[in-house]
C-alpha cells in the first residue's frame, strides 16, 4: 500500500478530467454611454471607490529640511 491509501478512482479510461476553467473576464466601463447600455440591458452594476489612493505621502519634515 503507498503512502497516499488506496490507488482507486471513480473515473474511466474513456472519461475526461478538467483540471482548471477560468471565470470570464470582468467588464470595466469607463464612460457613461456604457453604463447607461448596461442599465439598458439591466445587467449588474457595482460601483466602487480605491481604498487608500493617497497613501504614500510622507508626513513630517524632511531630513534635508532639518539642517
């Protein structure tokens, strides 16, 4: 007996094994033209804001401003 237990499986020699599918890709629309067709057609909307765009901003003096 190997490590992995019992070597038996449920398929066939004549059955076919997907082993990876991916999601179709996600529509961004940028222009309002696009969002008012995709209303049209009542297709899902989601808005969403970035989180943390302004993040890298250094607070405080800088060292060459110290001298």
């Amino acid at each position: 007996m190997s490590k992995m237990g019992r070597m038996e499986s449920d398929t066939t020699q004549d059955s076919v094994t997907i082993l990876r599918k991916s999601a179709p890709p996600i529509k961004t629309c940028r222009s309002t033209a696009e969002i008012a067709a995709a209303q049209r057609r009542g297709d899902e909307i989601e808005t969403s804001k970035k989180f943390g765009a302004g993040g890298n901003i250094q607070h405080g003096m800088q060292k060459n401003a110290l001298k």
